[in-house]
C-alpha cells in the first residue's frame, strides 16, 4: 500500500499529529492512520570561517592583505601610547586615531560581504533539513576585542588573521519534529545536522552552544 495524502494538525503541547491515508489496491478502499510528531525547538550558537577565495572573489580589497595591514597600524599605535592590549576596530572609528580611514572603510565592507554570504548560505543549506529556521543575530568577530595580548612572539599574525574579518558568529533557532515514542539526543542530532550540510561550503564550522529549549 502507498500513502495518498497526509494532513497535519496542531494537538497543542507541542505535538503535531498527522493523518496518512493508504489506497489498498485490492479491496480499493482508503485506509488512515494517526502519528503523533513532537514540535522542539533547538538554539545553536555557530562560528563560521569563509573561505578567503569566495570573500576576495566578491570584494576588490584582499582580506588577508587589509587584516595584516590592520595588524601592523594596531600594533603600532598601541606600542606608541603603551596600552597594554589591542584596541577594538570601534575605538579607531569613533576615535579616527591610529588607523587609516580607507583601511576601516576596507574593513567594514568586508565584515559585511562576509555576514551576508554566511547569511545566504545558511539559510539556503538549512533551511531544508528543518521544520523552521530562524536567524536571531549574526556578528563578524572583526569589530570584537582582540584575544591575543602585545608582548608575545606570534602576536602580530595572530593580530591579522582576528583583522581578516572572515568569521561570522551566529545565533539560530532550529525547530525539529521528531515522532513520539523516538528518542533522540535533539542537541548532539541538531550539532551533526549543520556541521554536515555546511561544512563542504565553509573554511571551517564549529557549534559552540547547542540547547533544547522548552
């Protein structure tokens, strides 16, 4: 027997249940059954790394090339004013001390080029596999505080690959409809699901926070 059709409804508690008919094609008669799929909702929080050949390849500025100069005009200023630590892009562009404006201008296009293909391509290769998907919030990493502190010998290239402004932090909601009676670890289920579906079209993908929520 093969399915005809089936309908969905709402049975509340975050249940759905779903009615499947079946042709039997000797008695010619229209069988049904009810199965009951439970609704949840899972919030990931990702870290992805594109490629640098697909940020170049829609940009006119290097983004290797602008994170090392970013590096080098950071590093300076902080080694002249003794600061301590590597100051946010935000200080130079509310400060326009330091860095050079078209240098941030240079920046910020990328930082948004890069949030705009990760944007796209989750959304294409997510959106799929699960029931809903919503995007909460994105941030580049580019405009956060540098980790790597002055002072220690590979702080420089560590310096230009925080500038490069190719990683792209982002929030999601994932809802998952699973059928009662099957137990699923939703959170590990939900991490293997987007790990698989964008790792081929990323540098890199990390799940860094993964909680089912009620």
């Amino acid at each position: 027997m093969k399915p005809t059709n089936s309908v969905m409804r709402c049975c509340g508690r975050g249940r759905l249940s779903r009615r499947i008919n079946y042709y039997h094609p000797f008695t010619h008669g229209i069988f049904c059954y009810f199965e009951y799929m439970k609704v949840t909702n899972v919030a990931l929080s990702i870290l992805v790394t594109v490629k640098l050949e697909d940020l170049d390849s829609h940009s006119a500025a290097a983004s290797a090339v602008v994170g090392k100069e970013l590096a080098k005009q950071v590093a300076s200023y902080e080694k002249e004013n003794q600061l301590g630590y590597y100051p946010a892009l935000d200080f130079f562009q509310q400060s326009a001390v330091g860095v050079e404006p078209d240098l941030l201008d240079a920046a910020d296009n990328l930082a948004w080029l890069a949030t705009r293909l990760v944007r796209e391509e989750v959304r294409k290769r997510l959106r799929p596999i699960f029931a809903s998907l919503r995007i909460d919030s994105m941030q580049n990493l580019v405009y956060t505080m540098p980790k790597v502190r002055p002072g220690k010998a590979p702080s420089l290239d560590e310096l230009a690959e925080h500038f490069t402004a190719n990683k792209v932090r982002l929030e999601l909601t994932a809802r998952i409809m699973n059928q009662d009676g099957q137990e699923k670890d939703l959170k590990r289920y939900s991490s293997q699901l987007v790990h698989r579906w964008l790792k081929e079209h990323f540098e890199a993908i990390e799940v860094t926070s993964c909680r089912q929520q009620d």
